[in-house]
C-alpha cells in the first residue's frame, strides 16, 4: 500500500470553481481498481501550537492505493485527462509526495 498527498496550488479567487470540479472527479477515482482513499482537503486555522499559516489557494488530495501499479494507472486514466485539461486555468502548481507506511504494527 502507498499514501499520496498531493497539493494543488490554485489562482487567487479560484478555489470554489476548482472545488466544484475536483468534487465531480472523486467517484470517478474512487472506482479505479487500487484505490482505497482519495479526497480533498482544504486548510483550517485552529491556533494549535506549531501549525503552519493556512494557505487559502491550497487544495490538498489525500489519496491511499493498493501500490504504485494502481497510482501509475490512475495517473493515465482517460477521465483525470480530461479533467487536468478542465481545470488548467485554475491550476498554478501540482506536487505529488509519495509515502510508504513506516512504523505501524503488522
């Protein structure tokens, strides 16, 4: 199994129009052979000690797959093409950090 987070840097003011869109993608991701876990999240301000600043024009998708067979797949599927060609204008920034599980009892 593999956790993703992805954080998608999104145009000032654009935030709910990307949402919109991101949010008519899910079930289509969330059917894909290999996913567990795929939603998105937005930053919330809650004064805890050592929080970083919240990031208004930051999406970020917390995404589980059964491996990275099932990412790579993910990643050429037919409808995330379309939908990156959707929300292009949105977009200023994507990065991807992939991460194992570490630490966890068996």
């Amino acid at each position: 199994m593999i956790h993703v987070i992805a954080t998608l840097q999104v145009r000032p003011g654009t935030r709910t129009a990307f949402l919109d869109e991101f949010s008519r993608l899910v079930p289509q991701v969330r059917a894909e052979e290999g996913c567990i876990e795929y939603g998105g999240a937005v930053d919330c301000a809650t004064g805890l000690a050592g929080e970083a600043p919240a990031r208004p024009d930051v999406v970020t998708v917390v995404e589980k797959w059964d491996d990275l067979s099932a990412l790579e797949l993910h990643l050429v599927a037919p409808h995330m093409a379309a939908w990156r060609t959707r929300v292009r204008e949105y977009l200023v920034g994507v990065t991807l950090q992939v991460l194992a599980p570490a630490g966890q009892p068996d």
